[in-house]
C-alpha cells in the first residue's frame, strides 16, 4: 500500500514499449544468457549481465512491439507467478536495463 507499489502500478507506466539496444548482444553459453555490449572501449566488459530464465524471456520479449503489460500477462503464463509480483519485478528489471543503457523506450508513455 505504499507510494512505491502505487507509483509501479500507476497508469501508463506498463503502457511503455521498449526495445533492445542493437548496441548488446545476447549469447546462450549453456543453459546461460549473457549480455554484451558489442560497442565501445573494452571496459564494457565490465558490463556483462547474466540472465536467470526469467529475465532471457523478458529480454527475448522487449522487442519494440510488446508493451510492459503484454509482458507481464506472458511472465503470469509461463512462469506461475502472480500478476502483482509478476509486474513489481518487470518494473525494477526493466529499469535496471535502462539504467545500463540495455533497452531504450520506443514510446513516451509513462516517461
């Protein structure tokens, strides 16, 4: 009930697209996700981000096209998790993304 829970439920914030930065490559190395920054100077490997199951889908699914709401109607789906959860973690892993410059917003819903 806090203003945090309000604030990631408020409207238009899961009305946002996004869209994977052509700049980070993913690569499966077993069962493993990586992300890569392709561009820049060598630090960026600094950068490297592991992907647990749950966040490769939500990668694979930040295509441009899906809002954040489609994703999490697919997190609910495929991973049984509950729709409250299921949006409070897309919110703070998308954010994270942004924040390392990963995704980008294609829209300007909820900015």
């Amino acid at each position: 009930m806090g203003k945090t829970k309000e604030a990631e439920n408020r409207p238009g914030k899961m009305q946002r697209i996004l869209k994977q930065n052509p700049s980070v490559m993913a690569r499966t190395i077993g069962d493993e996700v990586l992300l890569v920054p392709i561009k820049g100077e060598l630090a960026q490997l600094q950068q490297i981000y592991a992907l647990n199951p749950v966040g490769a889908f939500i990668w694979e699914n930040l295509d441009g096209v899906r809002d954040l709401e489609q994703l999490t109607t697919g997190l609910i789906s495929t991973f049984e998790v509950e729709a409250e959860e299921a949006r409070s973690d897309l919110t703070k892993y998308v954010e994270e993304l942004i924040d390392r410059d990963f995704v980008f917003e294609v829209n300007g819903a909820g900015s």
